[in-house]
C-alpha cells in the first residue's frame, strides 16, 4: 500500500514531511487549508507566533498542530485518541526536535471539563465528519481561550456559531469548510482573564505549570 503524507507548510520545519497513518476517520488537513489559515493567524497576529499557547483538540497527524510550533508557538498542546496517531506524534517530535509540543492522550470532552493552567491564545478545531461534535463542544470552549482568543474549525457544512464567538474568516476548498473565530469574552472576565495571562506569560514556565491532576503530557 502506497504511503501517503503531508507537508509543513512554513516555519522553522518547513518542507517537512508528516507521515499519514491508515485510519478511520482520519482526515488531514490539505497543505492549501493550512498554508490559508496560518496566513490568516499571521495577518491578526502581526507575524508574532512567540508566547501563543495553542491547543489542538483533534490532532490526527499533527499537521495543524506542528504547523504553529513550527512558526514558534511556545506551547502547543495535542489531544488525541487514536494508538497508533499517537505513535506517529510521538516520532515526529523526536525527529524535529520540538520540545514545545506536548502530546495527551485523551479525549477532546474531558479536555473541556478541566481548567487548563493557562488559557490558549488558539484552538484548532478539527473533529471527525457527520458525528456532531461541534454541537457537544461549543459550550466548553470559552473557559479554555483568552480574551479574544481565536478558534479555528473545520466541518463538512456552513457553520453558525454561538454568539460569543465572531466571525473573521471563512473560506471552502472541495468538500472541507474551514473558518476562523474569535472569542468575544464578557467584559468583566475579559478583564480577570488578561491580568492571569499577562502573569503567566512573564513566567513563561509551561510545564510547570501543569497540574498533577491532568493528564500525562510528553
């Protein structure tokens, strides 16, 4: 069986191929997706990835996910479920080197229902077609983000989001698509929630900051 794979698009790992594993389910972001929203991410981030925390929920082959460390996210997070995908991030890691890639096995739901130790300037979106998770996850997504915090989503139709978050990008490519939010916080948590981020990032500890009770990260 021929072995298929991905590209990194951009960054410090660009050209880098990443292997695709043979797997239900299992839907790669296509290179012209990506390279689309890291220009957007670009564009409302003046270029400075640097001190960005990103979390991705479905990390699959870890395209997404590899694609903000690569552009130097200083922390990014990957939730999957999957054995042998785990596997597969775990060896791209090693190969590039990227320490600031942090690998959970688990689930996106219990990822939700705990508090993170920091809030994420991004989250990546991307779950299995035709199975409702948009529906079950939108709730639990603003206690994860900063203050206009983006959100990045992928679906198999238009999406309506809820209102707490703005739309800033949409586009289509074949049957895929993909949209850029933002997180609208409420004034008064919007408030909390900088003066905790702007504290945690003059720290800069990530790892430390993890709690014993989360799950174990690589």
């Amino acid at each position: 069986m021929k072995k298929h794979s991905l590209r990194i698009v951009g960054g410090d790992y660009r050209r880098t191929r990443i292997p695709v594993i043979d797997a239900i389910g299992l839907r790669p972001t296509p290179d012209r997706v990506r390279e689309t929203l890291y220009n957007w991410l670009r564009h409302f981030w003046d270029g400075n990835f640097a001190n960005k925390r990103v979390l991705d929920l479905f990390a699959g082959t870890g395209a997404l996910g590899f694609e903000a460390a690569s552009r130097g996210a200083a922390y990014v997070q990957m939730v999957e479920t999957n054995p042998a995908a785990i596997t597969a991030l775990r060896q791209l890691r090693t190969r590039l080197g990227a320490n600031n890639v942090h690998i959970v096995p688990g689930d996106a739901r219990a990822t939700l229902a705990r508090r993170p130790a920091a809030p994420f300037d991004l989250v990546l979106l991307d779950p299995p077609f035709k199975r409702e998770w948009l529906s079950t996850l939108w709730p639990g997504l603003p206690a994860l983000m900063t203050p206009d915090g983006l959100l990045y989503v992928e679906s198999e139709s238009p999406i309506d989001p809820p209102a707490a978050f703005e739309r800033l990008r949409q586009a289509r490519a074949g049957a895929v698509h993909f949209h850029l939010l933002r997180f609208a916080a409420p004034q008064r948590t919007r408030n909390n929630a900088t003066t905790e981020s702007n504290d945690y990032r003059e720290r800069l500890e990530y790892r430390a900051l993890e709690p014993p009770t989360h799950p174990k990260q690589e």
